[in-house]
C-alpha cells in the first residue's frame, strides 16, 4: 500500500528535498523519506504541518498512522 504522503508528492511532482523545503525549519529530506517509507512517525506538530502544506490533502491521522 502507498502512503499517502507518497501519492501526495508523485501526484504535484515534488522530491522528498522540495516537500522538506516547503516545511522550512529543522526538516530534510531523510525525515521526508523515514515518513514515507514507515521508519519513522512526525512529531504531532509536524504532521499538523503537513496536513496544511498538502492543503488537507494528507491529514494529520495519517501522517500519525491513524486512518
């Protein structure tokens, strides 16, 4: 199965560097790709973070692996 966040970049042509820019601070790409690959969860601000940046497009829950 796909992450969505995955889904997300493919489908607005974005590398995990680019998504990891539109988050500004402390983010990298590494971060981006331990999200996507399941390694890692986002702190709960983060994932907030992203649901705004993909314009609800990913939710918070499913960064956080809850839907």
């Amino acid at each position: 199965m796909t992450h969505p966040l995955a889904s997300y970049l493919k489908r607005e042509g974005l590398s995990f560097s680019d998504f990891a820019r539109a988050l500004g601070g402390k983010t990298v790409s590494s971060h981006v790709s331990h999200w996507v690959s399941g390694k890692h969860l986002p702190r709960v601000h983060t994932a907030k973070q992203i649901e705004k940046a993909t314009r609800g497009a990913v939710t918070a829950a499913q960064m956080m692996g809850l839907r």
